[in-house]
C-alpha cells in the first residue's frame, strides 16, 4: 500500500476512533455489562463498542513513579457497519502521546504495536486488529504502555474477563 493511502486509512480510522471515543463520553446507552467490560449500541450512524478501564495504572518518569493528571483512560473494540469498521481496536491514554511515538500492547507474553495521534493509539491494519482480539479472547489482561509528550511513561493493565463474551456482543448488535 502507498505511503499516502496508508496514512489516508490511518486518517480515516483515527476519526472513527475519535468518533466513537466522544460517543463513549457522551453515550448513555450501556446496553450490558460483561465483568469487566461494558457494550455501548448508538444509532445514526449505527455504532457499537466494548470497552474497558484499567484495573492497574503506573505513572513513572525517570524511573520514579509519578503521580499525574490523566483524562479518561480506555481500551475498546468497537464496529461502525456504515463506515466498515468491524473490530477496531484503540486505546487512549488519557493524554497526548509523545510525537512519533508507538505505544506496546502485551497480552500473555504477546507483543502488539498501536501507532499514535494525539491522544489515541490503534493497529496499523485490520489484520492486527484480529491478531489483537483473538489475543484478547485468550488472555486474562492486557498491558499497554505508552510515553505522554511530557516524558512520563504509563502503564495501564486492563482485565480481560467478560471481553469474548462483550465484543462477541458489540459485533453481533452491529451486524458483524
């Protein structure tokens, strides 16, 4: 793929990723509640995500941990059928990350790279997005590590029980 249609679909995903982070902010459509992840539906256009916060967060710089400001932090998988987003993953950390930097998911040992925009980091392709969630739907939690703009470096641990049971829900209720 070209270097400028990549970043056309990275562009492209980022706004649904935005898109559906403002909607999670402002949705009050919970629709279930799978232990430690929700479902959000919305329509116009159809939207439907699980999501999650994280159970463990280390702020640390220098070495030190740190304590510091940080907005909502969010992992979520989340599918728009207009847009054909079907199983997209993203994380925000709650800040704006470094420029140019990526930010390290592992889950049971398995390591995954998320690019960065502002404050959201998502795959680079929708293959990694599958080879994430099936990941996922094995591990009991996942470990995202990033580093803010102002050199702080984060580690959010997020469980990962009820997530087969929440995104298999979200896909369904959006037709996927």
């Amino acid at each position: 793929m070209a270097i400028g249609k990549t970043f056309g679909v990275v562009m492209g995903l980022a706004t649904l990723v935005a898109t559906g982070a403002m909607a999670q902010e402002q949705s009050t459509n919970r629709v279930a509640a799978k232990t430690d992840w929700s479902v959000f539906v919305e329509d116009n256009p159809t939207e439907c995500w699980s999501v999650s916060t994280p159970k463990e967060t280390v702020n640390s710089r220098d070495g030190r941990v740190v304590a510091v400001n940080r907005g909502q932090t969010l992992l979520m998988v989340f599918y728009r059928p207009s847009a054909g987003a079907k199983g997209q993953v993203a994380f925000t950390g709650g800040y704006p990350f470094a420029s140019g930097s990526t930010v390290t998911m592992n889950i049971s040992g398995n390591s995954f790279e998320l690019f960065t925009e502002g404050e959201w980091a998502w795959p680079a392709t929708v293959e990694d997005d599958a080879k994430i969630i099936t990941a996922m739907k094995r591990g009991a939690d996942a470990v995202v590590s990033g580093r803010s703009g102002r050199g702080t470096s984060t580690k959010d641990t997020f469980s990962l029980l009820g997530f087969t049971a929440a995104v298999e829900d979200a896909a369904k209720r959006c037709g996927s």
